[in-house]
C-alpha cells in the first residue's frame, strides 16, 4: 500500500468580497420544491479531482512502471479517455485494477485538498430551514463520498444522498433520471438542479428538470468559464433566498 503524501497546490480560496457581488442568476424560490446539487466542482472545490487525476495518479503510476511523468500521462490519457461519461470512469474500484493502484488510498493521502466553496454552507444553512427538499446526486463512488464527507462534514444538511453507482447509471445516463424518479418523490417542473458538468445539465434538461444552474468557477486553480449554455453561479451566495428579490 503506498502511504507518500500527495503535495498539491495550496488551497488558495478567492477573496470572500469577490463572491458578495451579485450575479445575474435569479432564482423565484416560490416555484422551486426540490432541489437537486451535485458535488464535486459545484459544492466542493474541483482542484482536488484535477490535481488527483492530473498529476498525482500520473505519478504514482510512473513510479510504479519506472517511467516519466510525462510517459505515464501518454499511457493513461487514453485510458481515461475511452471511459469518460461512464460508470466505470468513476469507480475507484475499477481504476484500481485497471491501473494496478490503490486508488482510494491515493485519495486520501490528498485529501487536505478537499474544500467546500466558499458561500456554499452559507447556502445550505438557509436552504434547511426554507422548506424544500434538498437531495445530493453525484457520480462519486460512495467510497470518495464518505471520504469527502468525513473531510467536510457537509452531509448532514442534506436530506437525501444518491450515489450513481447505486442506481448503476451516471448521471450522464438518461436511466439514471429514470431510475431517481422512481426511488425519490419531485416534480422535475418544480426542481432546480446546480451541476457543473454541461453534458450532465443537457441530459437533465431532456428529462425535463426546468430550473438549471452550471458554475462559473468549479477549480479555485481554473479560469472562470464562460458561454456554457446555461445561467452560471460565481457563488451560492447569489442565489440565497434571503437575498434574491422575488419577482
């Protein structure tokens, strides 16, 4: 079992002034009885998958091979490749055998660089007492959801958690929405939905979730993005129900 410590970046969060600015993203919260938030690059900041995926499982797997960094990400990339948008691409499970490393101890040598966006417990904290149901759906394994939660604590605003690998569709998956119908009870028309994966949001617009929100913002270490196609948050703390004027 490999115990190195994973060195990343520092965790750099961005000036809490940035995110008090509004954005132009307006939720009527009185149309709204679900809500549905994804869970890495929406709650939780992207930098620790990226880093992980990116770098450390690259360097782990060229010291295993004696290889290059370098080498080892021409190797791994297409491998990563040809399992994107798939169940498998998110099992820690499959990666393990697949590239002959513990993967979720990897994790968990990096996992100082699990963070939780700032304005985002802000968000929760009202959003538990403004009656509305209030679901986490994410394509993490369940073994990287309870690290994540065991290193944020951010399970106990929700009110329902659902990996996909319980249901045994990503999200990207049109079953998987068939297959959340029929275990939870919401109205798609009365739902909001905040993920920041695009092909993600178009397949639950096809569904038929009405309200939909993307991240401006889903790695504090990337750029913002920009015309992705659907109204884009710089922070929960715009969308906060006490502070959004109702129309």
């Amino acid at each position: 079992m490999m115990t190195e410590i994973c060195h990343g970046w520092p965790n750099n969060r961005l000036n809490f002034s940035h995110y008090m600015e509004r954005s132009h993203v307006v939720i009527q919260w009185q149309n709204i009885d679900t809500i549905l938030l994804d869970m890495d690059g929406t709650l939780l900041d992207l930098h620790y998958d990226d880093y992980f995926w990116q770098q450390y499982v690259p360097e782990q797997y060229a010291t295993k091979h004696d290889l290059s960094v370098i080498e080892a990400k021409s190797l791994l990339e297409p491998k990563f490749k040809a399992h994107e948008g798939t169940l498998a691409w998110y099992c820690v499970d499959f990666w393990s055998q697949q590239l002959g490393l513990n993967i979720i101890q990897l994790k968990q040598d990096c996992r100082h660089l699990i963070a939780i966006h700032p304005g985002v417990e802000i968000f929760l904290n009202e959003i538990g007492g403004a009656d509305k149901q209030l679901l986490m759906i994410t394509n993490a394994h369940t073994k990287v959801v309870d690290l994540k939660f065991k290193n944020t604590g951010i399970d106990k605003y929700f009110d329902v958690i659902v990996s996909s690998h319980e249901l045994g569709f990503p999200k990207e998956d049109p079953l998987f929405w068939e297959q959340l119908a029929q275990q939870e009870v919401f109205s798609p028309s009365r739902t909001l939905f905040i993920d920041d994966s695009l092909p993600i949001l178009h397949t639950a617009k096809a569904f038929g979730i009405r309200h939909l929100l993307t991240i401006k913002q889903p790695s504090s270490q990337g750029l913002q993005r920009t015309n992705q196609g659907f109204p884009a948050l710089d922070s929960f703390l715009d969308i906060l129900p006490s502070r959004v004027q109702v129309s």
